[in-house]
C-alpha cells in the first residue's frame, strides 16, 4: 500500500487526510512486512500514540491464524495502513479503536485481499471523538475469482461526543466469486440520551456515567489481544481526557 508519489485527496485511500501532516512525513519508509507461516498463530498489538504514519503488509500463510489490536490515539495526524492477504483457510482478525479529541485527525485504512478458497476475515472497528476530531475507516476487502467460501466480516461504529467532530466510514466489498458469506455493517451516532439519564439517576456524575458508556463501547475490541490490559488501560485513559 506504499506511495511514491506524494498523495492527495483525490486519491480515495487520502480523501479525509491531513495533507499538511502527510507532506511533513514524506517521503514514508517502506512499509513493515509481516509474513506468518502455514499452520502459524500470530498476534500483535499496535498503539499509535504520538503522531505517525504505519504501514503493514501481511502475508497469512495457509491454515495460519493471525489477529491485530490496534488503538489510534496520539497526535495531531496519526494514521495506521493494513494489507493483508489471507492463503487457503487462513483466519485474520482486526480489533481497532481510534480515541480523539480536540482537532485530531486519525484514520485506519485496511484492504484485506483473500486470495485462495476457504479464508475468513472479521473487523472490528470503533471510533470515539469528541471536539472537532476526524476519525476514519476505509475498509476494502477483495475476493480473488478463485477465492470460494470465503468468510468475512466488517462491523464499524463510531461515537460522536460533538456536533463539531466528524466521523468518516466505508466498508467496501470486492467480490469476483460466487460462494462467498461476506457481511458490513456501519453505525454513526451519538450516546443514548435514556442510558445516559438511568446511570446519573443511580448516583453516578455526568463524567463519570459518559465514561462508563463510552468503555462499554471499545472494550470489546480487545478481546484476546496480546496486551489487553494496556490497550483497555491507555482507551480508558484517554476517554477520560474526552469526559
């Protein structure tokens, strides 16, 4: 998913980028190159917490189980770029949270490629922003001709805490076979205004209640992750800066 040229937003996969950010970066390093062997289990957390641009390539090998955790919290522009091609019967999972405030512009962008019959793929997406924050998913999975029973999932929401912050989603569906289950869903909204009234009716303080919502809402994200407790840590913290 490397660039040479300098992108900008005509190019879809930067349309809701901060160019700005992006021209100071550039040019970007090579993207990190992930391979996991056949029959391999692989797991990894990423946590962007200060600025920067991530690019990933995997390569899931047949019968190969791999996940990624994945939370965007940190600087003005922070964005995380997943490719990810799945072999025969290869399992992938993506749990992502993207947490910001203020005017922060965070994104992930993935295209998970199944390339071979068999191969099942779940992405798990939220977004919490409050102030004037961007956050952004663009999510592509693409199914080879020859890619049959194939399995894949997309479940992306997103809450805004203000009217002023902006919430960007689009799950996209590639598909060139016929024996396929392939599913998205996407949800933009605010929290329940009743939910909200029923925990500061049993004593809870607005702060405190919004939060308690909004870890509900993340916490499944990293189910199984390799350092769940930090990631739950470093969301809750952050929320809290929200709240």
């Amino acid at each position: 998913m490397s660039v040479s040229a300098l992108p900008s937003r005509r190019d879809e996969a930067w349309r809701y980028s901060d160019i700005d950010a992006v021209t100071a970066a550039w040019p970007l390093p090579a993207p990190e190159s992930i391979i996991v062997p056949a029959g391999g289990d692989f797991r990894r957390a990423i946590v962007q917490d200060s600025g920067a641009i991530h690019q990933i390539e995997m390569s899931v090998g047949k019968g190969a189980v791999a996940s990624l955790h994945v939370l965007n919290i940190g600087g003005a522009y922070g964005r995380i770029e997943l490719a990810v091609t799945l072999h025969e019967g290869a399992d992938f999972h993506l749990g992502a949270a993207q947490i910001g405030g203020g005017q922060q512009n965070l994104e992930i962008v993935t295209t998970v490629t199944h390339a071979e019959p068999g191969a099942a793929s779940r992405q798990v997406v939220r977004s919490v922003l409050g102030g004037t924050a961007t956050g952004t998913y663009l999510g592509k999975v693409a199914v080879a001709r020859d890619a049959q029973q194939t399995d894949s999932e997309q479940d992306v929401k997103a809450m805004l805490l203000d009217r002023s912050a902006a919430a960007n989603a689009k799950p996209e569906l590639e598909i060139f076979a016929d024996d396929v289950k392939c599913a998205h869903g996407c949800a933009i909204g605010e929290l329940d205004a009743m939910a909200l009234y029923y925990l500061q009716s049993r004593g809870l303080p607005p702060g405190e209640a919004k939060k308690l919502m909004l870890q509900a809402f993340v916490a499944g994200v990293f189910d199984g992750a390799e350092d769940e407790e930090k990631l739950q840590a470093l969301a809750l913290a952050k929320l809290g800066e929200l709240v």
